[in-house]
C-alpha cells in the first residue's frame, strides 16, 4: 500500500493521490494511505466508517468548522498515471481526479497536518462514493451512524471552483412523463395510438419553457428543465403503446423538492408525471459571520454554485456550507481532466490564511 508523506507539497500530493486508483466502489487503497497518515498526527482524533475518515481537533475552540472532499472518481479511461503538462506556458497536472476532486483532497491533507493550533476547531472529513446513487454516498452513512460528526458553524466543500468561492447549489429533480398508446402494425397505423407521437406536446413545452434566474441572499442562479432521455419503442413494425420522457429540473435554492415538484407538473399538466428523485438545494449562507471572515481572508467574490454538491447535506443540517476547490468544473469527469499547479497553491494558501490567522 503507498503510503502518504504530508510533508510534501499539496502539488506532489495530488500527484501520488491522482495516481492511487480509487473509481467509486473501489476506494479503499486510498482510504487506507489517508487514515493511516492522519492516525499519525497527534492533535487529531481519528474516525473511520468503511472508507470515510473523520479527524477532528479538540482545542475548545468557541468555533468549529467542518472541511469535506470526496476521495472517489467516476471510471479511468486511460488519464491514470497523471502526468506534468503545459499549457500557454502555464504548468499543469493532468489526469483523473485532478479536478474532481483529489487536488482539493490533497490541500486538505497538507493544512490538517499542519494546522495543529488553528483559530477554530476543525473536522475534516474524506469520504467515499460520492459520484453513484446518494445512497451509497459516505456523508448519507455516516450522517446515520454518528450525526454528531457534522456539527459545526461553518462547512467547506472542496468541489472544483477555479479557486473561486461558490456557495450554496441548486435543487436537483428527475422526473418520467409518460404517454399511453395503442399498440398495433405499422403497415396499419390507424389501428393504433402512437405513443412516441404524443410526446411531442411535452417537448414543445419543454422547448418553450424559458428557465428563471433567482436571487438567493445575493447570487443569482440559474435555473433549467429540460428533456434528458425518451425510451420508447415496441419494434420496427409496431405502433409504440409506450412513451418516457425523462426530465431533470434544477431549481434555485429558494424553491423546496415539494415546491419543485408541483412547478414541474404544473409546466406539464395533463400528462402523467412521476417523480423519481430529489434533492433540495442549499442556500449560500454566506450571510453568517464565519462566511463573511472566510470570504474576506481568501479575498474572493462569491458565485452561485449551479449543480447540485454535497453542501446541501450540510445546509439541510443547519451548517451553512460553500464550495471552495482548485480546479475547473467544466473539466470534472472530462478526459482531458487537469489542474493548474497555481491553484492548488492559492486555495492551500486562501485555506491557511483563514484557519491559522489570529
């Protein structure tokens, strides 16, 4: 098993975690490098829960923050081992996870060494499974299993931000609307009904649907539905009695999954629409005092965060939580996925001016 020296920079670290091969389901080689590092630092009690680890400081510290990053991948396709790349002359590593999310988990590893006598106390969590079902997720565990581990003022996500602070995230819907038809030969259509032919009404609204921009506690996000997938479909020669219009609807965090819901079959009124997953946003917070001295200490101007990210566990827990990563999100899960070497060094650098300041 490799194992982890955090004395070395956050840039070699994302290297070596880069290269310890970790698709979801298969985290368990890095779960072992990381709490095996993190059990050797004295000032910090360690916790394991299958392939999540926990380490917290216990400095009675008037304050806590909790700073999370997911230690899975989705699947390699030929981007493991990383490689040292330029580009415009500017330095970069390239591979899986360098995005999403390893150079972030990496920054973490490097400031819980380091940090023995932060300004608050602090709970650092490296989790598994978060790019499958979110019942698999290892925060939706360990939130069943010790619920007291994510109490805290103020929670960081480590998501890809391009070093920038983004808080909160949108709500996350998926629904199915059906049509029903009448199955019969092609070579006699008018026997049947078509089923395919009456989702056209919902693709014409959906088409139509002109999507809001919301303010949130001063972020503007953007919302969208939109068709994603249509099954349908018997055989070459049968009249389909069957349609499915899958639609994914991301709301603004000002909306609850109830309040989502009822917008979507309000947009498609008359066809038979099944929820089949939810998930509700998270407001910014950044309104909370911990947020205002994070954002002033990183110096960043604070972004609406459009996809859905674990923040909102946080949120739905009374944390206010932001995203604050290296990396670009455009290139998470992308082929071409790589890290400039500058950001690693400036959210480390961000990171550490907050915590240790005082």
């Amino acid at each position: 098993m490799p194992a982890l020296d955090l004395s070395l920079s956050s840039v070699d670290l994302t290297r070596i975690i880069c290269d310890i091969p970790s698709v979801s389901g298969e985290e368990q080689t890095l779960a072992d490098a990381v709490f095996d590092a993190v059990s050797a630092l004295g000032h910090l009690e360690v916790y394991r829960d299958g392939d999540t680890i926990v380490a917290r400081t216990h400095l009675g510290r008037a304050q806590r923050v909790v700073i999370a990053g997911h230690i899975d991948t989705v699947p390699i396709n030929g981007n493991v081992p990383t490689r040292d790349i330029e580009l415009d002359g500017q330095p970069f590593i390239w591979g899986r996870g360098t995005v999403d999310m390893k150079a972030g988990v990496a920054v973490q590893l490097k400031l819980a060494a380091e940090l023995s006598d932060p300004r608050v106390d602090i709970t650092w969590m490296w989790y598994d499974h978060e790019e499958v079902d979110a019942d698999l997720n290892g925060l939706t565990r360990l939130a069943r299993t010790r619920p007291d581990l994510f109490a805290g003022d103020f929670a960081i996500l480590g998501e890809p931000s391009n070093g920038e602070v983004e808080g909160g995230c949108n709500g996350n819907l998926r629904a199915i609307v059906r049509t029903d038809g009448v199955r019969a030969h092609s070579a006699r259509a008018w026997i049947g009904e078509n089923a395919i032919h009456k989702a056209a009404p919902i693709l014409e609204r959906l088409a139509a649907y002109e999507p809001l921009q919301v303010e949130v506690d001063g972020l503007v996000y953007r919302e969208g539905l939109n068709a994603v997938r249509i099954n349908g479909g018997v055989a070459g020669n049968v009249i389909p009695d069957l349609c499915e219009v899958e639609v994914n609807y991301r709301f603004a965090p000002s909306r609850g999954v109830e309040e989502a819901a009822d917008h979507v079959r309000e947009v498609l009124a008359g066809f038979d629409v099944e929820v089949v997953d939810a998930a509700a946003g998270a407001r910014p917070g950044l309104d909370a005092p911990l947020a205002q001295e994070f954002l002033s200490a990183v110096g960043a101007e604070p972004r609406p965060k459009y996809g859905w990210t674990d923040v909102a566990r946080f949120s739905a827990l009374g944390v206010p939580a932001v995203n604050y990563g290296p990396g670009d999100p455009h290139l998470a899960h992308h082929d071409e996925e790589r890290v400039p070497l500058w950001q690693i060094e400036a959210v480390q650098q961000g990171l550490r001016a907050w915590l240790a300041a005082g």
